[in-house]
C-alpha cells in the first residue's frame, strides 16, 4: 500500500481526509502523542483535512465510521513500527505513510535487521544474543567492557543501558529484560554518534550528536538541555556521501521506504557502523528528521506534507 515512488501533489484537497495515528499503547506513548500533536497542526495549518486517532482511546470500530482516505502513521514502539498497524490498515485498503508490514516488523528487531545487514556486507557491531545468565556471561567474555545491553525491539533507547564492569550486569540485564526476553549485548563503539533521515529515498543532511551524559539515552534524546546536534554530522563532503550511502543501502535492505532514520556509531580509524534503521522516528520540537530537514531548507508544515506524500500510489 506504500508507494515507492516519489509523487508530488499540488492541491491539499488530492490528499483527501487524513487520519493521523498516535498515542497507543507502547512504551513510547508519551512521545508519539506530541509527534501526532504536532503533525495534526501542521497538517492542518497546510489546508489538509486531518484528524487524529489514538488507539488507546477509541476503538477501531469508532474510528472507521468516521471515513478517511489515508493515514499518517505517528505511532511509535510496538503496534506502530512493528508492522501491526500497517496490516490493519492494509486490511482495510488504506494507503499510509513510511514503510510496509515486512520491512517495518524487520527494522523493529534489532537482531532479524541486523543479520540482514551482515548478508548485505554493511557493517555492524558486534553482537552477542542474550537469553539466560549463562548466555550474559559468554557474551561479557566475548565483547569485553564496556559493552551495551538492549532489549531486541523497543526504541527512543528505552531498556538500553551501557555497561562498564560485572558490577553492573544484573541490574542492567534485568532492565533489557523488562521489556524483552531477549536481549542482545553490543560491543560499545566509543566514536561519534551520526544519524541519518531519510525522505522520499533520499538522504538529508547528516546529524552528529553529543551528549554530556554516559550515551544518548531516552533523557538525553527528550529531557536534556545539554545535548548538541551538529548538522550537517561530517567535517567533510566525503564523509556525508559516505554516511549517506551507508544509510541508503541499511534503509533499502531492510525493504524501508517512504522516510524514516537511520543510526550510525562511527570510530575513529574505523568503518562507520550501522546500529538500526527507525521506520517512525519522532516529530517532536527536539526530534532528529525535522531538524535534518530544516537544514535542507524543508520547515516543518512541508515536511509533514512530503512525508504524507509516500502514501500516493503512483
């Protein structure tokens, strides 16, 4: 129901009603409400006939009477990027924005996309699958400290803890755990932290982010004051192609389309590394797409305008 192919409208009215879906009942509520929030306004304030639906809230029986032409998906987490939402609506025949069922379910486990980038020769960190104690204790054997615990499907770094000793381990694997049975512990690449939007299939400028907390967790992504955002992220035109290269094929291989966001760990001396492709990011006012495409010159009523483009057929 996505189209791969980058059509241009004119008239808001071509776009007909638009159901704007956020909210849900993921672990990423709290920000995919201000992401729809914001998207209705600037729906709206471009002329588009857009209401919002949360799924939380009203019943899905309750929102089909209500009759729309196609839907800006602003759910994030479980039932927003993993594919769920995206079947319902295909079910129903209802075009939608970013990418479809398959790829959205892949980019959201951490491990199935990750072993798609290493058939397709993009580098990756290191990596261990973590069930059991025992599973935990090879993998500190294996990757050394300090090493990242993460549960293998939740986003904004929720679950996600960087590891310094074994002091640590219990505390930090029971935490992954709370949102996941399986984990998977990454080597920890201590370099700049570069990510990459997508639009249309078409790279925008690269954002380098630092933070003075120990990474960039769920507070310093949405609650800190204290974190930058270099944009354009290289110091050089080379570098951006590269960066923006690695991101096109990650966001391809995992079958991505539409938008979206993908997250690069770059050492020096070393190969950028790709650590996960976001099929929803966030549309917040400290959100990573609208600021890439603000340097682009695309403010943020446009880009939500573009991005509702990717639900056209051709």
């Amino acid at each position: 129901m996505t189209s791969t192919n980058n059509i241009s409208i004119k008239n808001p009215k071509d776009f007909g009603r638009v159901l704007v879906i956020y909210g849900g009942n993921s672990n990423e509520r709290e920000i995919s409400l201000k992401s729809g929030d914001a998207v209705i306004s600037a729906l709206i304030s471009k002329n588009i006939d857009a209401f919002g639906w949360d799924p939380k809230v009203d019943p899905i029986s309750k929102i089909m009477k209500k009759k729309f032409d196609r839907a800006w998906i602003a759910l994030h987490g479980q039932g927003g990027e993993d594919g769920s939402i995206q079947g319902l609506l295909e079910f129903f025949r209802i075009p939608y924005t970013g990418s479809g069922i398959l790829s959205s379910a892949v980019a959201m486990n951490k491990l199935l996309s990750k072993r798609i980038f290493i058939d397709n020769e993009i580098s990756v960190p290191k990596y261990k699958v973590v069930r059991t104690n025992n599973d935990l204790n090879q993998a500190t054997n294996d990757l050394g400290f300090p090493l990242i615990l993460k549960p293998i499907s939740e986003g904004s770094s929720l679950g996600m803890t960087r590891v310094s000793s074994s002091i640590e381990l219990d505390e930090a694997f029971g935490y992954a755990k709370s949102f996941n049975d399986i984990v998977l512990a990454e080597e920890c690449i201590l370099g700049e932290e570069i990510t990459v939007s997508i639009l249309q299939n078409k790279s925008l400028p690269s954002i380098r982010i630092k933070t003075p907390r120990i990474f960039y967790d769920f507070k310093a992504k949405y609650k800190s004051e204290d974190t930058n955002y270099i944009c354009p992220g290289a110091d050089n035109i080379v570098l951006e192609k590269k960066y923006s290269e690695l991101a096109l094929r990650a966001f391809e291989a995992l079958g991505c389309s539409g938008w979206g966001r993908v997250d690069i760990m770059h050492q020096e001396n070393d190969c950028p590394k790709i650590l996960e492709v976001n099929t929803v990011p966030g549309m917040t006012e400290k959100s990573l797409v609208p600021m890439a495409a603000l340097e682009s010159g695309l403010d943020f009523p446009n880009l939500c305008w573009k991005i509702l483009e990717t639900s056209i057929d051709a």
